[in-house]
C-alpha cells in the first residue's frame, strides 16, 4: 500500500474525480487500470466514469470486479438515430470526435448533480485536448493520460514544425528535426502527422499536440530510462511528466485465463526456441501476407504459437495445419504476457503496438515487425534503429523471404544473441523503475497526491 497521501481527511469525501475514456482501440482499459489503482488507495474519493455504452458494457462487465467508489456514467456515440455503417472502419471514431465535448458535458453535469460533488480533476485520455478548456472553466486540475510511447507523443507536439519542414523540402525522405530520432523516415509518421491533415482524427491530435503543455501532469505508459534524450525534451514542452508504466506492471491486471494450453505446450520446448506471432486484438494481415507467413514457418522449421483470430483453415494454406501439427500450436486467444515471458520463446512477431512491444520488454524476447498504422511504425523504427532489440521486415510487408532472413537473423545468428542481450538490459531498466523506490512508482505517488488534493 501506498503511505497516507491525504493530509486533511475533512475534505476527502468533497472530491470528484471526471475521468473521460476514449472508446476504440486500446486506450480505455488501461486508463480504467490507472483510475483503479489511484481509487484503491483512496476509498473516500469519488470517482466517475465517462465512455460510450458499449465500451462501458466491456470494461465493466459483471466479470470485470470494481472498485464502490468508481462509477461509470455513458456519453453519446455521436451515432445518428438509425445508423447503417458505410464500411468505413473509422467513420464510428470521426461521429464520436464531432460529437465532442458536448457528449462529455451533459452527462459530467448529471454526475454532479447525483453525487453533489463538483469535478475537482479531470483525468482524460490525451487526445482529449478540449480538457484544457473544461479544467480551466471549472477550476479543475487536468491529468492526461498517454497510452503509447514518449517518441509517438513527441512528434505530436512537433507536428507543426514537420508540416512546414516537409512543405519547404518537395518529396522530403527523412526527418531528422526530432531529439533522439536517428533514421526517422517521412513514411514513419502516424497517419495525419503531415499527410491527410484536415481530417477529424489528425485535427484531434494536432489539437492535443497545442494543448498538453497547458495539462497540471501528464501520465505515460513508460518509464523514465527508456529514452533519456526523448524524455529531457518532453520535461521541457510540460509542466511535469510522469512516467508510471510499464503499467503490466505497475497497475491491476486482470486475471489470465489459459483455456487452450499455451503454457503447457510451452514447457515441453527448450529456451529460446519458440517464435510467438500475435498481432494484436484489432488487426489480421491480408491474406497473402499470412500465407507467406505460414510458408516461412514452414521452411524454418521453429516450434511456433500463433494467435490468429478466424477460421485458421481458411486464412493458411491447404495442408498447412497438418505439416506443422507437431511443430506448431494456433490459437484464438493467447495469455501473451505469460507467453513472453516463458523461457522457452525466442522472438515475438508483432504489429509494434506499444502495449505488445512494452510486454516484450519485460518478457526480454526480441521482435521481428510487420507495422500497420498509427504509432506502429514509430516503435518498429525505435526498436530497430534506437534499442536495436529488433528488426522489420523488407519494405514493411511480409513476404516469404524476408519473413526466413529476419526469423533466422534473431533465432540463430550472433546479432540475434546482441538484441537478446540488449532487451535483457531494457527488461532490467523497466523492473528497476517498479520496485519499491524506483522512478515509476514515485511517480505513482506524484500522480496519486495531484489527483486526490
């Protein structure tokens, strides 16, 4: 347990905490972690909690524990009445971004009036940069949260200095504006950095990029050693950065379930022999991606466990199952974290998302990348170029021969053993920063005593 960080207990039960979640990919399940990990330590603190329906039904599911002092609240998802979806796979994200913040308003209005409590502190996802605005009329402290990685959050506050570099430069290849960035490729940018810049999503983060330095503290999924150099240059664009992460670590995680027996087929594998792929809960590569995929398996003979959503039978090749029946092991849904850090995995084949390639690094196991989108290829460019604790495919594809050359580069050859070595000393830093005095746990106890005061 953390020390007793409220000095005057009088005014506890006055203070209300908004935490306003993003609804899509993987960002209101960790902020969920935060919030219960900060209310765990103080029981007298209200807390109230703002997403859409349906990502309310799954963080607070009747499976899904939670604490008597967080209570969720549903905002619009901005949906017309009678919505039939285009097929656009983004167009339910822009509807949420137009209808903001409206949609947070409203029902922030009806939780103080249930509870009594005027909001003290807004805890916000930090592409949510009308909480500057809201935190200042109400006279709320402002505590973003930052789910991806230090060098992603970077280049959003540099987005303006990249969209005039790139506009007095025809046909710019790389970048080298940026602290700590070394090899950093136009092409490596999130989406709307500097191309497609008018859209909903890239408005949103160029606006969050302006506001974040107006923010009482930062929180980042990270912890401090990562990149010193990235770091110093965000200390000086913030009033105070806290790193608290790597949150596997550092917040609740739910129970791990292993119903298809990844961990027992593991133990029957020497150590580093094995090659996990997973690309995440939202992506699937395109079909003739998998198929290169499984002819490469297949040519280097490792022992491998697959996490591949869908009917496998119908994604891989004709007879692909049954060459690799004693080789293999695929599966719907994989226990990833126990997974990388069993003894027996030897690299992690991954879409270099950063919740995966921070789980990777306290597992100690080397990635080989296949990005896709957003702050994907800015990790497979800092784990290849920066940590050198990995390495891409060619061109960003996978085909079978780069699949073969990059399996075979970290499974059997001496740089393969450096990037080991390399992620060992990472895994080192990030369980350091952990411990009882280290960096990330102080800052928990920063972050506890500037929500709850």
């Amino acid at each position: 347990m953390m020390p007793n960080l409220l000095k005057d207990e009088t005014n506890v039960e006055k203070l209300h905490v908004a935490i306003l979640a993003f609804p899509f990919g993987t960002h209101a399940s960790p902020l969920l972690s935060l919030v219960r990990k900060i209310a765990g330590e103080v029981p007298k603190v209200t807390f109230s909690f703002f997403t859409t329906t349906a990502s309310n039904a799954t963080l607070f599911s009747p499976n899904n524990d939670c604490l008597p002092n967080i209570k969720h609240y549903n905002v619009d998802d901005g949906l017309p009445e009678g919505y039939v979806p285009s097929g656009h796979p983004l167009e339910p994200i822009f509807l949420f971004i137009k209808a903001m913040p409206e949609n947070f308003k409203s029902v922030m209005d009806e939780a103080v009036a249930e509870t009594g409590k005027d909001i003290t502190c807004l805890v916000t996802d930090a592409f949510y940069w009308f909480a500057a605005d809201l935190a200042q009329q109400i006279n709320a402290k402002w505590v973003p949260l930052w789910t991806a990685g230090p060098h992603a959050l970077l280049t959003h506050i540099y987005t303006d200095l990249l969209r005039h570099a790139c506009k007095q430069v025809h046909d710019v290849q790389n970048v080298d504006l940026i602290p700590g960035f070394p090899e950093l490729k136009v092409c490596d940018l999130p989406e709307g950095v500097i191309d497609d810049t008018d859209g909903p999503f890239a408005t949103m983060l160029h606006k969050m990029g302006l506001e974040l330095p107006r923010a009482t503290a930062i929180a980042i999924n990270s912890f401090a050693t990562i990149h010193p150099l990235i770091e110093n240059d965000l200390n000086s664009k913030f009033k105070l950065l806290l790193n608290v992460g790597p949150f596997m670590l550092t917040t609740p995680q739910p129970l791990i379930s292993d119903e298809q027996g990844c961990l027992e087929w593991l133990n029957q594998h020497k150590n580093f022999s094995v090659v996990y792929i997973s690309f995440g809960s939202t992506i699937i590569p395109p079909p003739h991606e998998l198929i290169a995929l499984a002819e490469s398996l297949e040519e280097c003979g490792f022992p491998f466990i697959w996490a591949l959503r869908g009917d496998p039978k119908e994604k891989l090749p004709n007879g692909f199952l049954e060459r690799t029946i004693t080789k293999g092991k695929i599966v719907s849904w994989a226990p990833q974290m126990e997974i990388l850090k069993h003894s027996s995995v030897g690299v992690c084949l991954t879409h270099c998302g950063w919740n995966s390639v921070l789980e990777c690094i306290v597992g100690g196991v080397p990635m080989i990348s296949r990005p896709f989108f957003g702050d994907q290829k800015l990790n497979a460019r800092m784990l290849e170029s920066v940590w050198e604790i990995g390495v891409g495919v060619d061109h960003g594809v996978l085909t079978k021969e780069s699949t073969v050359k990059a399996l075979k580069l970290i499974m059997s050859s001496e740089k393969g053993g450096v990037m080991r070595q390399n992620i060992v000393k990472l895994k080192e830093s990030a369980l350091k920063a952990v411990e009882q005095n280290g960096t990330s746990t102080k800052n928990f106890t920063t972050l506890i005593q500037i929500v709850t005061s």
